[in-house]
C-alpha cells in the first residue's frame, strides 16, 4: 500500500478559496433567484397599484414600479438621466463587490455570503431596470405606526441592506480583535 502525503498548508488555502467561491456565487444565484423570481410573480399577479393584505394592516404584497434609487430617490429627474445612471451606477457596484471579494481571507464564509447577498441584490436590480424599462419592482409594503409605511422594496433591497450591514458588523467585530504583539 502506498503512503499519502499529509495535505500541504496551499491545499487547505486552496480548499478554503474554493469554499468562499461556493458560498460567494451561490448565495449571488440563490438571491437573484429568489428576487427575479417573486417580481415574476408579482407581475404576472397583481395590477400595478394592488396590494394583497398578508397581515392585514401592517404587511401588504403590492406591485409598484420605482424608477429611482431607494427610497425613489432621483425618481423625478429626467428619464433620459436615469436611463444611464442608473445602469452604471449598478456596474460600479457590482465591480466593487467582486473588488471586495477578492480580499477576502481564505475561509472568511460570513462575507463571501454577505456580499454574495449584495451581488445577488445588485444584479436583481440591475436586470430590472435592463430588462422593465429602468423601473424596478418593489413589491414588499410595511406599515409601522400612526399610518406611516415605510417605502415599498423587494427582496433585492433586502439582500443588499442585510449584506451590508453583516460586513459592517465584521468589520467592527474584527477592529475589536486582540492584536498579536511583536
């Protein structure tokens, strides 16, 4: 029988590069899915200005259309505007999540998937806005308190919103790190 060699410390680098990859794109195809997926339903579902009461004064499916950013940002420039805009806007972001994720250490699984989410979330914005006109749908409506709603948004926002913040609160937990002493 002949003798294996002990696994080299590249392998398990390799190993580990090949798992962020994983995380990386699937969590990126799982989103977009999901996203693309339940606009789907929604369009061929709802009227544009529907709501389907799922807790009945506090959380509604809808279907509107946002040309703007979030929260309808620049929604009122010219469409000529926000025809380039916006599509480059989505480009810039979706170089610098793959920036982003070129530096992350080997094994980091929590922000390959954090930003997997925001790559997802970017993408699924972006083929809206290509593929229904430079609109995106939004779809989610909340209502909090006294009559206020906060914005319509879709799985997308939600995707990218959480992602940031799970590299953010990485971040902080990681400047919270002991440092080793020289």
């Amino acid at each position: 029988m002949a003798a294996s060699t002990p696994p080299s410390c590249g392998d398990s680098v390799a190993r580990a590069v090949l798992s962020n990859l994983r995380v990386f794109l699937g969590v990126a195809g799982l989103v977009l899915a999901l996203d693309q997926g339940t606009k789907q339903w929604v369009v061929t579902r709802l009227e544009v200005g529907d709501a389907l009461p799922v807790i009945a004064g506090r959380f509604y499916l809808t279907h509107v259309t946002n040309p703007g950013a979030a929260f309808s940002l620049l929604a009122d420039t010219p469409e000529t505007f926000r025809a380039w805009f916006f599509p480059i806007l989505g480009l810039v972001a979706l170089l610098m999540v793959v920036s982003l994720y070129r530096q992350l250490a080997p094994g980091d699984a929590l922000s390959a998937a954090a930003l997997g989410g925001i790559l997802g979330g970017a993408c699924g914005n972006l083929s809206d806005r290509l593929l229904r006109g430079g609109e995106v749908v939004d779809f989610l409506h909340i209502r909090l308190w006294s009559g206020y709603a906060w914005p319509d948004f879709n799985f997308a926002d939600s995707f990218i919103v959480t992602g940031i913040a799970v590299l953010l609160l990485t971040l902080m937990r990681g400047a919270d790190a002991p440092r080793p002493t020289r």
